[in-house]
C-alpha cells in the first residue's frame, strides 16, 4: 500500500498538468523509449506504476529539443545505476526508484504536543528546519535522477566540454535545469532531492564512507552530491534555500558550511574573486548546450507546466 | 643543493603537454617566434621566513618563472597574469597551499615547497611488521623522494595555472572546479612521454595519500561530512583522479600502480575520464594556443636526469 501511494504520487506529479498522451507539438520520433519487464516481481508494480502514469511517454516530450537519436529506457540493472555507456541508452532503474521509496518520509516524523499535528507529521520528514512532503521526496529525486542520466547522454552525443568530473556536472546541470521551470519547482524539487540525498547517505554511511571503493568510485559520495545540489540552489536563490545556512544556530552536518557558501555564492570583494558555481553552469550550459538545442521546441517546453502546484 | 628547484622543469613539461595535444601543422617557420607573453609577469618576492630562503634562492637560481613565463608564451591570454612566488598572507599561505586569487594572480607559497619537502617526501619508520596502510605517512612503498618533489610541486603549480586559465579564458565549467584544475594538471603531465608522467603522477598520488593519511590521524580514521562539503574533493579521491586520468592514457606503464592503488570499477572508467579531459582542452584551451610558438616551447628540456632517481 505505501508503494503504491508514494509511487503514485511520484509519478503522477512527474507529468501532472500535462496530456498524458504526448502532444503533437512535442513529439519526438529520433527519442526511443523502452520499459522493460523486470524479472524480480517485487519490481512488477514499479514498471506497472511507470507505465500507466506514461512516464516515458513524459520524458520523451520534455526531451523534445534534443536533436539526436537517444533511446531511454526503465529496466532492471542489479543495482541502483547502470553506467552510461558512449551511445546509450538512458536507463532509469527499477532499484533506483525502489531506493526512494525506501527513505521517503513515514512514521516517525517530528514530534509535537498538538495531535492534530501529529497526525500531519506522520506525512512528513524533515531536513534541518524544513519540512518534507512525501511527494517532495518522492518528485524531486526521480526528476533529478531523469535529469542527471539524461545530462550524461547530452555531454556524449553533443561532445560536450565537461571540465571536472562527469557525474558532478551531471548532477550540477540537473540541479540548473530544475531552476529553470520556476523558483516553486526548484524548492520543491530540490529539497525533495536533498532530503532523500541526506536519508541515504544516513543509511550507507557507516562502514561505508572509508571504503577505497566507495571513495574511488566514479561517481562522488552520496553526501558530497548533497552539497553539491546546495552548492547551486544557494547560489541560485539564498534567500529560498536560507534555512540550509546556519546563521545564528550550531552549524550541522544538513547546513552548506561557510567556507563552501563563499564559493557557492560568489565573491566579487576582497583579495578574491569568485563566480557562482550556479553562474558556471548557466554559462557553460548557454555556450555548449544551449547553441545544439532545438529553440522552439525549448520554448515550449519551458512553458509547459510538468509539475503540479 | 638545488634541491626542489632542480626537480621542477615546469615549463618544458608544460611545453610538451601542450605540444602533444596541438595537432601538427604545416612546417615550422624560418624564423623562430619570440617566446615572450606581455600579459605575464612573474615575481620572486623574498621570504621573511628564514626556513623558506633556501627555497626561495633555489627557485630563483633555477628561474622557475622565467620558464613557467616561457612554457605560457603560447597561450593568447585575455587578461594580464601575474606569476607570484612567496612567503603570503599567513592566512592564505600559512599551512601548506598554493592559490590562484581570481584576480590575475597566481600565489605559489613557499609554504607548499616546503611541506613537499620537510614532511611527505621523507621516509618515515613504521613499527617492524607494520604495512604501509591508509593512515601511513611520507613516502609510499616504490616511491622515491625525487618524485614526490617533483610531482608535488608540479601538480600544485598546473592545478592553480588551470584556474587562472578557467578564469581568464572564459572557459566553461560544466563540473566543480577544483576537479577540473586537478584534470588540467594530470593531463598537463601526461603529455609527455610515459617516464615523466610517471614521475609527476606518482608524486602527485603520494603528496595526496600524505595528506589523507594525516586527516586520518587527526580524525581516528575517520571521514567527517565537512570534508564531503568542500569545493575540493577529498585527498584520496584527489590522488585516484590523478592515476586514472594517468592510466586511461598510458595503460601499460601504469598497470601496476592502477592495478595496486585503484578500484576495479574505477580502472575500467579511466580511458573514458581521460578522453573526457582531453576533449575538454582541445575544445576550450587549444583553440587559443599560438601553435608556431608551441613548436618552439617543445623543444625546452623536460625533466633532469636527477629527477628520475
């Protein structure tokens, strides 16, 4: 019952406030998408689930711009991710979405004298001070994920210039483009992605974070991809991600320390100076990407409402 | 004497660097270009320090900048360089560091030089029985001192001329940047022929491992989340970055290293990540590259004899 709630509410906020059947305008023959039968059946609703909110069908739109032949499929991997390999195709995992649900918001919320209140808790998680939707937690890792598997195949197939590491800037252009439909998205998105983020590396994290394989992995720690997705939204908007900044309470392991904020934010004072990491990306994006996308199609995209209020 | 400065051959290695990934053009012409770049200036700036003079009188004596200068004369800058050997800020230069200050000014701290020098290219005794493990500190089992002096301060120096060069040139960053410095000075090293990439990456590694090893200490083994929150990956990711990069291009010479210090996931991703770099400079960094000019750094000696030993 809860996987069928949250996965619901996951999938039905991906493509909410659009057709489910993909409109003309958007349609997209050079995207291929798949969903493929899982042999765990423990993983027969999540396809179900995807296949009947049309997901693909979803993804296959807001990819419309892109101007190469690109195959995205859902399948089972034997782990959370399938490395991208030169080609294709996207795949989004049936265990990745497994994992979501595994630390979405349950039970235990936050406490409070009030029972009224902690009945709505028991809907919620926290992040620091901020509180959590279970949609949120659910929404906002899926998309970011999307994104982030999707960033990878745009840098192959348009020979992208990526300085620094792949998944890095993977994770730093999703965390960009989900700036890009609205400040209301992106909060939601993003603290849905930094809760889930924060509940993971919780889960993994002893035993795990001086293991030489884990450390030598192609991808970073699951916590530096959390401050990382901070990294951009408190360069972005200070003021909407504020709570993640420690002023005038303990700095936590939650909070973006200061001396990473400077960077994040920029600096155009002292013996320093700084660009935003967000004001890197936007640039690299506009002057590498941007010049290879299909302009209209982009618009419309843009104006596409694809997460519900 | 000439201790540390006899071990950096910084221009010459830059020159090849370069020179390997400049495509080759028609011949030469009769007259050699002057190797001069009006946008850069250099400046030895005299220690107060008594421990940092020698350094400083070997750097000068062996004109470190005059050939850094030489090694950039190729580089069409879009803004004026400063190239600054110095004691510092004690805040910026205090422990070992080098910076580029986003302002056109390279920082190199005598700081850096000496670290290198005094604590991680030292052999240190272990207790009989005792292997060299994750917390071990100066010089790796295989390694020599002449490495460590070499690859420290070589990597240190590439990696803080990458920011300058990201800044300067506009280049886009699509990932974090201090990744993509350490990415610009390992494939710098690669450049130029197995033996010396050898000798620069595998001081470089230890210098990294060396630092590890002392958060390591200090932390009980362990790795705290304000090392995953900052703009810099953590030490030992730092030095696996290095190697791969160095094993994607040269397998065989660096066979044994990857197939000793690097997980087996990580080996098989490292032709890719060195593709990746090298698609990243021909496409941002080479196309403002003088290549007649190139062809005349070239022919600079590389490393001396000593710092093979």
């Amino acid at each position: 019952m809860k996987r069928t709630i949250t996965a619901s509410a996951c999938l039905a906020a991906l493509i909410g406030g659009i057709a489910l059947a993909p409109s003309q305008a958007l349609a997209q023959q050079n995207i291929s998408i798949v969903y493929e039968k899982p042999k765990k059946a423990a993983y027969g609703p999540i396809l179900e689930r995807l296949q009947k909110r049309k997901v693909l069908e979803t993804l296959q739109q807001f990819l419309s711009p892109l101007q190469f032949p690109l195959a995205v499929k859902t399948a089972e991997c034997g782990a959370h991710y399938t490395p991208y390999k030169a080609g294709g195709p996207v795949t989004i995992c049936y265990e990745f979405v497994d994992l979501i649900e595994s630390v979405l918001p349950g039970e235990q919320g936050p406490r409070s004298p009030d029972p009224t209140m902690q009945e709505m808790f028991k809907t919620l998680g926290r992040i620091g001070p901020n509180l959590i939707t279970r949609e949120m937690a659910t929404v906002g890792p899926f998309v970011e994920h999307v994104l982030h598997e999707t960033s990878l195949a745009v840098f192959d197939n348009l020979e992208v210039p990526v300085w620094g590491r792949l998944h890095d800037a993977a994770d730093y252009s999703a965390a960009f483009l989900l700036f890009q439909f609205g400040s209301d998205i992106a909060r939601k998105t993003i603290f849905g992605t930094a809760y889930f983020l924060n509940q993971w590396d919780a889960t993994i994290r002893e035993g795990q974070i001086t293991d030489v394989n884990y450390l030598g992995d192609i991808r970073p720690t699951v916590r530096q991809r959390y401050y990382n997705l901070l990294c951009i939204a408190v360069g972005k908007d200070p003021i909407g991600f504020s709570s993640f900044i420690a002023v005038g309470r303990p700095n936590t392991p939650v909070d973006l320390p200061t001396r990473r904020i400077a960077h994040c934010r920029g600096s155009l004072t002292g013996d320093a100076s700084y660009t935003s990491d967000y004001e890197k990306v936007r640039r690299a994006f506009t002057t590498t990407i941007l010049p290879q996308l299909d302009k209209d199609k982009l618009k419309k995209v843009q104006g596409t409402k694809w997460i519900p209020d | 004497m000439n201790r540390i400065a006899n071990r950096i051959a910084t221009a010459g290695a830059l020159a090849l660097v370069l020179g390997c990934l400049v495509p080759r053009g028609p011949a030469a012409a009769q007259t050699p270009p002057v190797l001069q770049n009006d946008m850069i200036d250099i400046e030895y700036n005299e220690p107060q320090s008594a421990k940092y003079k020698p350094i400083y009188e070997r750097l000068k004596q062996r004109k470190l900048l005059e050939q850094l200068e030489t090694f950039l004369s190729p580089l069409k800058l879009q803004a004026g360089l400063i190239l600054s050997l110095e004691e510092g800020d004690p805040k910026a230069c205090g422990g070992p560091n080098s910076y580029y200050d986003g302002a056109g000014r390279v920082h190199l701290c005598y700081s850096w030089f000496y670290f290198m020098d005094t604590e991680v290219a030292v052999e240190r005794k272990r207790p009989p029985n005792e292997p060299f493990s994750s917390t071990s500190l100066g010089l790796m089992p295989g390694f020599s001192r002449s490495e460590v002096l070499v690859g420290g301060a070589v990597s240190v120096i590439l990696h803080e001329l990458g920011h300058a060069l990201f800044q300067i040139q506009d280049i886009p960053l699509l990932g974090r940047e201090e990744d993509a410095a350490d990415q610009i000075a390992a494939l710098l090293m690669l450049q130029y022929g197995p033996r010396v990439a050898l000798t620069t990456i595998k001081g470089t590694y230890n210098a990294w491992h060396h630092m590890n090893a002392e958060r390591l200490q200090s932390q009980k083994g362990d790795i705290k989340p304000a090392q995953e929150a900052d703009e810099h990956s953590i030490d030992i990711q730092r030095a696996f970055n290095f190697l791969c990069i160095a094993y994607g291009k040269e397998p065989a010479a660096f066979r044994e290293l990857a197939d000793r210090l690097l997980p087996r996931a990580r080996k098989d991703n490292c032709a890719d990540e060195y593709k990746q770099a090298a698609l990243a400079f021909r496409k941002t960094v080479l196309p403002d590259v003088d290549q007649d000019m190139m062809k005349e750094v070239l022919k600079m000696d590389v490393l001396r004899p000593d710092d093979f030993k």
